[in-house]
C-alpha cells in the first residue's frame, strides 16, 4: 500500500523501449541514480499488479474501471456571508504606521534566506533578488538567458493575495494574477499572451463556506480574467486539505487556512539585459508616475496596515477590469523597448510607501511625493494594495510617456507624483504642507531589522551586527566593477592555431556549478570533458589524457 499509494514527488516513471534498458542502466550507474524495472505496457487494457513477497495480486482490474464512468463526486456548497467589519484607524499616526508596516514579515527585507542560496547556478542567471551596488532583494522578477551567448531567455514572476480572500475569495484570485504579471512587466516580453501560469490552489474543502469560495475563485480566474487577458494556465496543482483539528484538554481546536492561490508567471523575455529593477537612477530631473489600478478606490482590507493593527476590513482591492491590466502591461513593455523608463517597481505588500521606500534602498536616492491628487486620507493613499506600478522618467519625456498611458486606456489610473532627489530622504507632501519626513538609513534599518535578527539567530551575531550597521553609512560605496582589462578583447587569439588542450569538468552527486564551468573553458579556448567520479573508478576515463583538471562548486555529499 505504501509504495503504491504514496505521493512522494521526487518518484518519477519513465517508459523506455526494452533495447535502451541497458544504455539506461549506465547512464543511472554513472549518475548515481537509484532506479527500478517496475513493468511493462502491454497490448491488454489491464492493470496487474503482483506482489512478489506475499504472493498476491493486490490489483487485477480491468483499465474501464479506472477511466470508463467513474461515479461522480458530488459536494453541497453554501456560500457563507464572511463576518466582517469596517476598518477604524482612529488614533493611528503616520509614524507608527510606517514602522509597523515595513517592518511586517511580508514587507521587510529577505536578505536572511537569500543569502543562504546560491543564486548564481548555471551561469545563466541574468537577473536575481538582490538589486543595486548596495544588493537589496527588491527584484520584481527573475530572469535567465537561454545560452551563454544569447540575449534570449524566460522569466518567472509570482503572485499572492490571500489575505484578501477572508473578504472576498474571487477577488484574492484576480489579484494574484495581478500581481504577477505587475511583476512580470519588468522583464521585456514580446506580448500579453506570451505569459503562461501555473496555478497552485490551497483550501480547507469541506469546511464551511470554503467549497463555494474555492467554485467561485477558480471560475473567475479560468472562465473570466485569463480567457479575456488571453493568457493560459496549461498546469498547477491544488492542496485541498488546508485544515487542521487537534485536541488541548479535551477540547477540540480548529485551524483553517483561507483559500490561496499562489501564481508563478512564466514567459520567454526578447531581451534579458533590458530587465527594468526598481533601483532609481542617478539623472538630473527625474520624475516619478504612479499607475493606480484601483483608480483612486484606495482600498484597505485584506493590507498590511489592516494587520498590523489586528484588522482586516470589509472592503478589498479587487481587479476591476481586465482592460486596464491589459493597458499597464502593454504600455510598460512598449516604454522599455523606447529606452524610456530609468526604473520600475509594482505595488503590492506594503502599498505606495513600500515601493517608494524599496526604491529609495536599491540606489541610496532621496524622494519627494506630492499626495494631493491620489485621494483624501494619507493613510488609505500610502497603505492601499491596489494593484499598480511607479515608474521614473525623464521629465523630457513625461509629456510623451502620459499620452501613450492615455491611450491605453489608463487616463484615470495615471499620476505625477514626485521626483528623485540626490539627497536620501524621503518627503511626502500633502496640501502644502510635509506630512511625513524620514532619512533612507533610518527607513531601511527598519526594514532590514527582522532579517538582521534572524540572521543574529542562525549566523555569527557579530558579522550579522556588522552587516547591519553598514545601512547607516550613508558613504558606502556599495558593490562596483572596476574591469583591469578590455573585456571585449579576445585573449584566445593568439592561440587559435594551437590545437584545443582537454581539461577534465569533475563532478559528482550534488555538483551543480559544472556547465557555466565547462563554459568558462570553453571560451578561454580548451576543450572541456565532463569527467564523473564514477568514470575514474571504474576506468573509464584517465587523467592522464587531460591538461588540467577542475572540481565543480555544489553540494556533493551534503
């Protein structure tokens, strides 16, 4: 039962036809890869199953009981009305809010659990979290080139928004589309309809109200929003038993997830090195344009200022029309293939104020914000997640860059709002007056706070202490190449006469920085051997008929 039944996923079937059995045999030999002659197909449409150790047939059935008409599963969904209630701010300021909000998990710096990742495997990464001289992971997307010599490569961008769905299921599921293509956006992607999705749904099914909510999320995003953006979901997978019962003194404590779709946004990218990042640029007036998708709505629940003040609200972003993020997507794409956005970043966690202040970190620049025009209350114009993005300009070209955002359809979307300034600070203005004032290294101290402590936990405290203190100095110069040589010189030229000298790749289980190895060799001008540790065992392969031997980076025996 257990090795039938199992779900584990690291299990994999592959059919062969029976003459390649003993090419298989080697290459799993060679690679260390445990493996197993389970069966065979056969002409019968019958599935047999013979357990050699009981001597048995567990299962002996004909396939039409498997696929011919199965009974149908059928469930009792009543939609349930959630229990919710206003949102009530009274007494909040605008200085606890900021320190509550960049500081909350969801917001706050990942440095901690980044840097425990090799992010550079395969030699192909064009664009990773960190951004900037100073590596802040503020990256909307990740991003990697098909060859060591192309321009051409994939993207991948994720979105989630399941707070929301406590209040409105169906519009957690528009959002999460949203925001992943909010962040796929800064790659540059031929069109809309290049994008494909995989769709991970979780849900505690059975539990009250949650089978309605999952029917009705999973139709809007299949049946409605990606039909109309005219994007595919060809795969995904779905955890439905997001409930958990267990017994404290005899009574019965429940604990139920709310109904998440997590979104990964995959597409081919025409040209990976005009990957936008929300690092600002150093350029003498700059201006910054906010696109609101909300269009002024401003709405809170389901945010994290709702949370953090132990909250969550009755009113919640929701993606209004498909139209707009059409507009968004198009213009963005058409902006970077002109040269004229300097940088990008969307909005989400954390609101206006989290992309501004994300901004601000990844280049060490200051910014000014005129308020005025996105709504009534500071709070609700800073906090709200509606879905959007702020890109900086040239002013030379704001006139330009507002019409074809116009034209796309975003004319009550689109917003001046400030501009970039040399000094660090962050300025908000709102009917004349500064309603808010703050310098980038106290902002990002308590941004990185959390994954400074962290950190403090799993590292040594000290080199974590002294990590974290370098946020302070505003004269850090920050990670820069300074190149000794002409990096477009071919140093091989003089050798292309010479024949090719072989240099042995070694590799073994767990080795994974051996292509972009192999690749280095190649372009100084040898001829690289990908050489197993099971292939100088068992002689296949001697030492003797290399020039030089390299051992690969990874994680060989653990």
């Amino acid at each position: 039962m257990q090795i039938w039944c199992n779900e584990a996923q690291e299990r994999y079937v592959v059919a062969i036809k029976p003459e390649s059995l003993p090419l298989f045999n080697a290459f799993c030999e060679r690679e260390h890869c445990l493996h197993a002659v389970i069966g065979v197909a056969t002409e019968q449409e019958h599935l047999l199953l013979n357990d050699a150790l009981l001597g048995d047939k567990p299962v002996d059935i004909p396939m039409s009981i498997l696929f011919g008409n199965p009974p149908k599963l059928h469930r009792n969904a009543r939609h349930i009305k959630p229990d919710t209630k206003a949102l009530d701010f009274t007494g909040v300021t605008l200085q606890e809010a900021v320190k509550r909000v960049l500081s909350f998990p969801a917001v706050a710096d990942k440095s901690f659990l980044i840097h425990i990742g090799d992010r550079s495997v395969t030699g192909l990464v064009a664009r990773d979290q960190m951004v900037g001289p100073w590596q802040i992971p503020v990256a909307d997307v990740a991003v990697t080139a098909s060859g060591f010599y192309a321009l051409t490569g994939e993207a991948m961008a994720m979105g989630e928004r399941s707070p929301i769905a406590v209040i409105n299921a169906p519009a957690s599921g528009r959002m999460a589309i949203g925001e992943a293509i909010t962040n796929l956006a800064a790659a540059r992607i031929e069109s809309l309809n290049k994008i494909k999705i995989s769709a991970n749904w979780m849900a505690a099914a059975g539990y009250q109200g949650e089978d309605a909510a999952l029917f009705d999320t999973v139709k809007t995003v299949g049946m409605e929003l990606c039909p109309e953006l005219g994007i595919a979901i060809p795969v995904g997978k779905d955890s439905l038993s997001m409930k958990t019962v267990w017994k404290d003194n005899a009574d019965e404590k429940v604990m139920t997830s709310p109904l998440s779709l997590v979104v990964t946004a995959f597409a081919p990218v025409i040209d990976v090195s005009k990957t936008l990042t929300p690092q600002l640029q150093d350029i003498d007036n700059s201006v910054l344009i906010l696109i609101d998708l909300g269009a002024g709505k401003n709405r809170l629940g389901g945010s994290v200022l709702a949370q953090v003040y132990n909250q969550m609200g009755n009113d919640c972003p929701d993606l209004d029309a498909a139209s707009l993020l059409k507009g968004l997507f198009t213009s963005v794409q058409t902006l970077n293939s002109q040269a004229k956005l300097l940088s990008y970043h969307d909005r989400s966690d954390g609101g206006l104020l989290a992309t501004i202040a994300e901004m601000m970190f990844a280049s060490r620049l200051g910014v000014s914000l005129s308020l005025d025009d996105l709504g009534n209350n500071v709070l609700s114009i800073l906090f709200n997640e509606e879905l959007g993005a702020v890109l900086q300009i040239r002013i030379s070209d704001c006139d330009d860059v507002i019409d074809l955002l116009q034209q796309a359809g975003l004319k009550d979307c689109t917003f001046l709002i400030g501009k970039v300034e040399k000094e660090p600070q962050l300025t908000l203005y709102y009917e004349g007056d500064i309603v808010y004032s703050a310098r980038r290294a106290e902002l990002q101290a308590i941004w990185s706070e959390v994954s400074y402590r962290m950190q403090a936990l799993r590292d040594n405290p000290e080199c974590a202490k002294q990590q974290f203190e370098r946020i302070a100095d505003d004269n850090d110069p920050g990670l820069t190449a300074s190149l000794t040589f002409a990096v477009n010189e071919d140093v091989t030229a003089p050798f292309l006469s010479a024949p090719r000298l072989k240099v042995a790749i070694l590799r073994e289980q767990g080795v994974n920085g051996h292509v972009e190895m192999a690749a280095a060799f190649d372009r100084a001008g040898f001829t690289s051997i990908d050489v197993h540790m099971t292939d100088i065992i068992h002689g296949r392969v001697s030492l003797r008929d290399f020039t030089g031997l390299v051992a690969c980076g990874g994680f060989s025996y653990g």
